[in-house]
C-alpha cells in the first residue's frame, strides 16, 4: 500500500544531499514549474506538430499549447482532489501535504511531451521502425536484449524522462533537478521496455532504469512482482492518473475545436457532440446561452469549457471514490475509463468522432507520411555517422551536432542513444530544414 505521506516529496534527483533553505514563497514544486517554463526544451514545443499541420492563416494547437491547456486542467482536477482528500485525511500529522497536490500534477503536465519528436506521434513510429522494419535492423545482433527494445518500442514517454533525468555532457547532475513526485507524476507506464507490449508503451529506458527505482524506492511505489523475465515494474504513483486524464480530455476535446475551426468538422455537428454530455436541463441552458452569440467559433468554445468542466468533475469524483484501490496499485483502466456513463459515452463518442474524421484527414496523413520520411532519411544519415565517424561525410555531418550529445559515447546503443537525443530534440522545421539541406535542395549561397 501507497501512502500519501511518501508520495509527496520535495527532494531533488541530483540535489539529494542539498538542503534549500526555502527562502522566498515558491514552494519547490512551484519552482519545477517555473524552471520548465523557462527551458529550451519546452520553448521548442512551439513548433513541434500536436495533430494538424502548423498554422498557416488559421490558428491550431502545438505541443507548446497543449501542453500549457493540460498543465490548467491538471492543477484544476488535482486541487478538487486535494480538497476532498483534506477532507478525509484532516488528521492526519501529514495532511498539508495534500495541498501540494495541484503544483505537482501541474509541472508534470508542462513537461508529459518534452521527450515527444517532431511530427507528433507519426515520429515516434518512425523512430520505432527504423529499427524493427528498416535499416536499423542490422544492428540488433550488436545490441542486449533491453536495449534493442528501447528501440523498437521507442516511446516519447520514456523519452521525457529520459530529457528531464538525463545528465548531458557539460551539464549538471540530475538533468533538470526535479523534485522526485514531479519525475514520478511523468511516468504514465513505470516499466521497462521489454514489458511495452504490442502498444509499445513503456516509461524508461534501460539506461534510466536505476534513475526511476531510486525514485521508485524512495515514494514507496508498489513494485510489480509478477512480470517474469527480471523487468522492472511499477504501479503507478497516484498523480499520474490526473495527469493522464488531464492530457485526455484536452486532446480529445481540443483536437475537435481544432477541427471546427479548420472546417474538417461543421458547427452543428460538433453543438450535438458537445451538448451530448448533459441532461436535458442543462442543454436547454446551454442552447439559451448560446442563442446569444453569433460567432460559431465562440458557441464552441462556450460548449468545450462546459464538456471540460463536467469532465473534470466526473474524474475527481472518481478518482476520490477509488482512491483506496489507487494507492493499492489495483486500481484498473484510467479516470475516464471509470467515470459515470453518460458522459463516460459522450466521450467515446468525441473519441470516434476523432478517429474518422480528423486522425485520418488529408492534411494530418500528409504530415505523418512527411515526418516518416524526414525522420527516416535523418536517423539513416546520423547513424550511419556515428557507426563510422572516420568517414569524410561522417566527420561533416557530426560537426552539426549540439555537444551535449555524447557520439562519442564508448558503446554502440550510447552512441545511438544520442542521434536519438538529437532527432527527438528537433522541432519541425528544424527537421525539415535538415533534410533538404542534407538532400542538397537547399545550399548556401556561394
């Protein structure tokens, strides 16, 4: 059993033996927060694709914006949470604790896509395939068993915690010297890879694995005895519940006000989705307000922040009514799996409505089927590279490499692991800008 007291801890991965002596009012989880907003790695979410291409005349989201959305929809839910849980645990010597809950569930939602390719989610595949069905797949006798399936599973998931624990050469223990309930709260999948499955979800890389088990150890995460093969695996920590469920509802709900707005999806369509979420009663308020607006897109945005808000409140009731079954580990599904079924179906409906008109549309699977390419053409190029840096070419197109990342490392998945870093840390137009310059479409002027 889980228990809140251990669950929230301030101390920081690489800092451990470094006491702040918590001058000023920013609590340490405020401080991961603000040190995030302020990093590189989260500045160039900005131009990292979440779905649709990014904006032309019309404004859609990036990973930078969602991300900021999420990190909202998180503190929200986590602080309904903390109140009711106050509440129940008012006297216990710990209790206050609880109020820290919404700065924690807030930082990790900033930082649940800083590990995420460029391309969204058609990048990780590239990656993934690069090894499992292209021309990585040559290398797999030189690899260990874990390592070469961090590869072919490679998920932006683990790949966040990887940026955040990670220590880059020239920089400090620790990576970003997170508090270990924040790193905790990132780990939506907290096992290894030879675990990932036929999703190919996974938290952590091999190379992170000691990282995650000292956090682990030190929360009093439950361990997961019954894996089989030696693998390491976790229940989740509690937060991360919150924080998947944050992440749910804005890319579902937001992805379809995207979609309206760029005229994959019309307004009468989405009226009826959104207002499919509540009773009679509350619909004929709704449609009342709406009555009074004539701009479609301000009768939507109207509807989404009704849909997010009953959302939100269906998942803490949730989250309040299983916390036992939470904090045991044996908790089943997400939030939203478990949530009263009138809106639980009003959901679902939002998530098919997704999948048939804007996941499959033209523009989304001309970008994933760019990204693939980009992607694909880049890793075939630095891999090469760092396999044979003694080559002309090679020598050249390794000096464009930040020197953060070691392809010097001593070993073969090290030197991967660092084309990796590079390729993943790109944003879009970096990426696209690369590759024609490596194809020779784009030459200097001489």
């Amino acid at each position: 059993m889980m228990h809140w007291d251990r669950l929230i801890n301030d101390k920081r991965l690489g800092l451990e033996d470094y006491h702040d002596p918590k001058s000023g009012s920013r609590s340490d989880f405020q401080r991961d927060f603000d040190r995030l907003v302020f990093s590189s790695p989260f500045r160039r979410l900005q131009n990292k694709t979440q779905v649709f291409p990014l904006p032309g005349s019309i404004f859609v989201h990036n990973r930078l914006t969602h991300s900021m959305e999420v990190a909202s929809v998180g503190r929200s839910l986590a602080n309904e949470i903390s109140r009711e849980l106050r509440l129940k645990y008012r006297d216990e010597p710990w209790c206050d604790k609880l109020e820290a809950m919404g700065e924690i569930v807030s930082a990790a939602c900033l930082a649940h896509d800083l590990g995420n390719p460029p391309f969204g989610h058609s990048g990780e595949k590239a990656i993934s395939t690069f090894f499992s069905e292209g021309a990585g797949a040559e290398i797999r006798n030189e690899l260990t068993e874990a390592q070469w399936a961090d590869l072919i599973n490679f998920e932006g998931n683990a790949n966040s915690f990887r940026l955040l624990t990670h220590q880059f050469k020239g920089r400090r223990k620790g990576g970003f010297a997170m508090t270990y309930s924040m790193l905790a709260s990132v780990v939506k999948y907290p096992y290894e890879s030879r675990l990932a499955g036929g999703k190919s979800k996974f938290g952590f890389f091999s190379t992170e694995i000691d990282t995650f088990k000292r956090i682990a150890e030190e929360l009093g995460l439950e361990m997961r005895n019954d894996v089989g093969c030696g693998a390491v695996s976790y229940a989740r920590h509690p937060l991360v519940y919150i924080v998947e469920a944050a992440d749910d509802i804005c890319y579902q709900v937001m992805d379809i006000e995207d979609a309206h707005k760029l005229r994959v999806v019309g307004t009468d369509e989405v009226i009826r989705l959104f207002l499919g979420f509540f009773d009679e009663e509350k619909r004929r308020h709704m449609v009342d307000v709406m009555d009074k607006v004539e701009d479609p897109n301000e009768k939507i945005g109207y509807l989404r922040s009704c849909v997010i808000g009953t959302l939100v409140k269906q998942c803490a009731r949730t989250f309040v009514d299983n916390e036992p079954a939470i904090l045991a580990g044996e908790f089943e599904g997400s939030l939203l799996d478990n949530i009263a079924l009138h809106e639980r179906e009003g959901y679902r409906r939002c998530s098919a409505l997704a999948w048939d008109k804007i996941y499959r549309a033209s523009d989304v699977v001309d970008v994933e089927l760019a990204g693939n390419r980009i992607i694909t053409f880049l890793m075939e190029k630095l891999i090469h590279a760092v396999r044979y840096p003694e080559l002309n070419y090679s020598s050249l197109l390794l000096s464009k490499v930040p020197e953060q990342y070691d392809i010097e490392a001593p070993t073969l998945f090290g030197k991967i692991q660092a084309v990796l870093d590079h390729i993943s840390g790109m944003t879009d137009v970096y990426a696209l800008d690369l590759y024609r310059k490596l194809y020779g479409m784009s030459l200097p002027a001489v």
